[in-house]
C-alpha cells in the first residue's frame, strides 16, 4: 500500500485526460515552462544587477580615494 503501480498511474492519467483534454494539458504545460524560464531570467538579472551595483560602488570608493 505504500506506491502506486504502474497501472494506477495509468489509470490516473486517463481519468486526467478525460476531464481536461489533452490541449488544456499541453498548455499547461506550455505555461509552465514559460512561468521556470521568467523566473529563471528574474534570478539572473538580479544576480546581475548585484555584481554591477558592487563595482559601482567599488569605483567610487576608488574615487573618493584619490
């Protein structure tokens, strides 16, 4: 009782795609994957941004410097 065999995952997914359609599913999947990417893009332009905010400042305590 403790995992599902193959069959019960079978059945699962055709009672799913009998309700939603395989379009829906297909979009949902679409959607999905744009959602990771956005993300993944939001992550690196912050990770980005950081790194430039720190030379910036970098640069300016050279300036103060001299």
């Amino acid at each position: 009782m403790g995992s599902f065999s193959i069959w019960h995952w079978l059945i699962v997914l055709v009672v799913v795609m009998l309700i939603f359609g395989t379009k829906k599913i297909s979009n949902m999947g679409s959607d999905l994957g744009k959602a990771v990417k956005g993300f993944k893009d939001g992550v690196k332009g912050d990770e980005e941004k950081a790194a430039a905010d720190k030379a910036t400042i970098d640069v300016e305590a050279k300036e103060k410097k001299s």
